[in-house]
C-alpha cells in the first residue's frame, strides 16, 4: 500500500539516531490537538475524556464531518498509551489524527465518527511507567460487570459506554525507535489475556495484509503457534496460553458487542496503515451484509439462522445490537432439521423455556401447536413443509440457554427492533416468504430484505419493528419457500 506520508518529527527524545522516537512533550501534544481543532474547526473537536490521578488532561480529539447528521454514522473510538511507556502507540494515533484531516479521509469523516484518545496514560508519559502512578495496569484494570478502579481507566469505560462503538482498538507499543525489535500485531494480545481475541479474525487479516503491503510483518499469534485452544486444566500444553485479564478490548466486546481489536505498534507508520484500512472498511459492506459498516450486527448464527440486530440506521441497529447482545443468553432457536433446498424454516423465541418445550419436536405437530398457541394461521406452512418429507424435526442451538432473571430482567419484547435472518444457498430465488405464517413482502420496516452476500450466499432478512408491549415472552416463526440451481452446475 503506497502511503505518502512524512511522520511528524517531536522535539522530545531522537528523531534520527533510530535509537529512540521522536516524541511530544504534554504541552507540545495539548497545543497539536488545540491547533487540530482551530485549523479544522468542521471536522475536529478537542475535549477531556477525564483526568489522570495528578489531575492531567486525557485528551480525546473527536473527527467528523459536522455538516452530515450523526444518525447513519459508524463509531469508533481508538486508545493508545494505556502502557505509560508503550509512545509508538500514541505517535500512530497522531498520525492517524494528522492524515484524518486530509481531503484523503472526506468520505471517512462523513460516514464515521471516530474518537482518539492517543495518551490514555499522561502521568507516565515521561518517566516510562509501565503502570499508572498507583501502579495499577490501566489495560487490564477491567472486570465483567464492575467499573474499572482508576481514573484514567475510567475515562475509557465513560468514553465506551456514551459511544457504544462499533470499533475500538487499544494500542499498545514501545518507546524504541527501528533499531530494536519488537513484533507487531492484531487482533490478540499475547500476555495480557487469553480473552482479548477479536471476533472477527478475516476483518483483522486485512490490516496484516496492509501492513505487510508496505513492508511491516505481522505476527497472526495462534495461527503463527498452531495452537487454539483457551486455557484448558491440565493442557496448557495445547493452549495459546496468556494472562486471564479483562482488558479494555474484553470490556468493549462484552457490555456492547464492539469489534475489538487489540494491536501492537512498533514502527508508528505501521499502526497508521492499520488504523486507516480499518476505517477504509467501515465504510463498506462487510462479508454478510448489504450495508456499510463494522462486522458487529450479527448477535448468534447457528447454521443458517442468524440473530442480528434492526436498524435502517447505524444509530437504530446500535441501539437494537446493544439491546440483543444484553440478552442473548436467553435466545432460542429452533430451526427445521434435514432440511431439504427449497424449503426452510426456524422459530425464535425470548422464552428460555422453549428452549425444553422445542427441542426434537416433530414439524408439522409443532407448527399445529404453535399456530394455536400464538393465535396464528399456520396453514400455508404447514402445507409447504409437507412437500418437504424429510423436513421433520426442530432442533434447538446446542447452547442451552442460562437467563437468570436475578443478574438481568429478561427481556420480554426487544424494544429496538429484531431482525432475523435465514441463509439460503448460493444463487437462491426466494418464491415465498413467511412471518409468523403470513406471507410479506420486502421493507426495511417491517418486512424482508434479501441479497447476495460477498461469499456466495443469498441472504433473507425479516425486519421486525420494536415492541414496546407485550403480554407474554416475543416469539417468531419466519419460513422461506424458494429456488435455487444446483450447487455442482452453477457457474
Ligand atoms: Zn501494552
């Protein structure tokens, strides 16, 4: 990737030598970001994230388009120097800010709102604390439903939890210029966390591949070690063994299903090539869906069922993913078994009691059942699955639902909308197209959508609007009758 770029030379530590970065002192950073956003005044807005412990500005430089509304916007908030040493991190963020008030990020800044918080650590800024000056390690200062214990870590959690973001990295690094090795890397963290594994490994393959482009190698972790496997008892011989920490990047994927990507920055021209095919992707369609943005719609998939969240917006499908992610422990899917092309079939449910009252029950029983039960006209589905003879049982996802109604109220209705989805085969045609056994035609409100997806499939989705009431636990039954060649003859 050609990059015409000539990286920021600091007054602080070496430019040259190749001994040490060049970087900024914190006055010289706090007047960068000022200049930023006077010179850019329509696309850039300096505030404080929070304070360190010694009551130091943590700055976060926001980057949008302030002339296009924030509804259609993806979110993305980028944190570097959570380790007080770790500089190379923060001088690709101020890269990274430098070439985003570029005319070469105009469509970037239109579509995305992206926050930077490039030195999350100032009070060891200068002396190279690995820790904060309580000697905490703000990175790994994260747990599953507390709040982090230090102010700057905090800052993040707040920053995080008003985004809710479709993207967030954590930069880590060093202060070492290109004389010393250091690996670089994404996706994973090699010491902090055998829980920080991003979950979409393709959308991380193509920041290793950009990087190696312009001649920085990436290390790819398990693959590169040849072992999967988390932390088992007594095989830690066949694990890709790291600490057990909950980092930043665990914290962003578990309370809002943000595609988090830990990455290590050696050479700060490195993070900023990373950090800009990140952004180049979110403002395209990724692998499954039909509209732009980041890999972070899609709540469960089993087979060709697939939960994700409602939306003609980003904001909406924010607010629905959120919503559904909370809840997924309580999801039931039930789909047609030995299902034949041209036919299929699955319900969904809230009630993790479906769960024992659906599993192996044969169709056409089930349907007649259901039918009554919902108050619904199953009729025409029942009569299409009968042309389908080895269609006959449902199964349920092979993970039993664990909803506690005492660590979180469940859920009865989704409140920002449900879309669920069925993968149909490649060069499908849907004929009919069922919910809750009437047929419906296409909308992005309260019907059906349906493409081809990037790697072959065809893809219907059923957009269910927000239930603000309901009686008892919401509950679906979506089926499509279509058409597709045979898979050995399509070209
Ligand atoms: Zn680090």
């Amino acid at each position: 990737m050609n990059l015409n770029w000539t990286p920021r030379v600091w007054s602080q530590g070496s430019a040259d030598s190749g001994d040490l970065l060049s970087y900024p002192s914190l006055p010289e950073l706090e007047s960068f970001c000022r200049k930023l956003q006077s010179d850019f005044s329509g696309y850039v807005v300096l505030e404080e994230a929070g304070r360190s412990v010694r009551g130091q500005p943590i700055w976060m430089l926001t980057f949008t388009d302030q002339e296009v509304g924030d509804e259609d916007k993806q979110r993305v908030l980028m944190v570097g120097q959570e380790h007080g040493q770790e500089r190379s991190a923060s001088l690709a963020l101020l890269e990274l800010a430098r070439w985003l008030v570029t005319p070469a990020a105009d469509e970037i800044r239109r579509k995305q709102r992206i926050g930077l918080m490039p030195v999350a650590n100032p009070d060891s800024w200068e002396n190279l604390r690995f820790n904060n000056v309580n000697d905490v390690n703000l990175y790994a200062d994260f747990s599953l439903d507390g709040d982090p214990t230090q102010p700057e870590s905090q800052a993040v959690a707040e920053i995080l939890e008003l985004m809710q973001p479709e993207l967030f990295c954590s930069l880590h690094g060093t202060e070492f210029g290109w004389k010393y090795r250091m690996g670089e890397s994404n996706g994973f963290s090699w010491t902090t966390s055998q829980f920080d594994r991003t979950h979409s490994r393709l959308f991380i393959e193509e920041l290793n591949r950009a990087a190696e482009a312009a001649g920085f190698p990436q290390d790819r972790g398990e693959e590169e070690a040849e072992r999967i496997l988390p932390w088992l008892p007594g095989n830690i011989h066949h694990s890709y063994y790291s600490g057990q920490r909950v980092t930043s990047c665990v914290h962003a994927y578990h309370r809002f299903h943000t595609l988090a990507n830990t990455m290590e920055v050696h050479h700060p021209r490195s993070g900023l090539i990373r950090c800009r095919r990140m952004l180049e992707l979110g403002n395209q369609p990724w692998r499954n869906e039909a509209v732009a943005g980041y890999p972070v719609r899609t709540m469960f998939q089993q087979d060709e069922t697939f939960v994700a969240a409602y939306g003609q917006t980003a904001a909406e499908r924010r607010a629905s993913r959120v919503e559904l992610w909370a809840h997924t422990n309580q999801f039931v899917v039930a789909r047609g078994v030995n299902e034949p092309v041209g036919m299929a079939l699955t319900a969904f449910s809230l009630d993790p009691g479906d769960y024992d009252r659906w599993r192996a029950a044969e169709i056409d029983p089930f349907l007649q059942k259901y039918g009554h039960d919902q108050g619904i006209d199953v009729s025409e589905i029942r009569a299409a699955c009968r042309r389908y003879p080895r269609m006959q049982s449902l199964r349920c996802d092979q993970i039993k639902p664990v909803a506690s109604d005492r660590a979180r109220p469940l859920l009865r209705a989704a409140g920002h909308g449900l879309a669920l989805r069925l993968r149909l085969p490649r060069l499908a045609s849907p004929q009919r197209i069922w919910l809750d056994g009437r047929p419906i035609g296409p909308s992005p409100v309260d019907g059906y959508e349906s493409w081809n997806t990037q790697n072959g499939f065809t893809m219907v989705q059923f957009n269910i609007p927000p239930r603000a009431d309901s009686d008892g636990f919401q509950r679906h039954l979506i089926a499509v009758a279509y058409r597709a060649p045979r898979i050995d003859r399509a070209t």
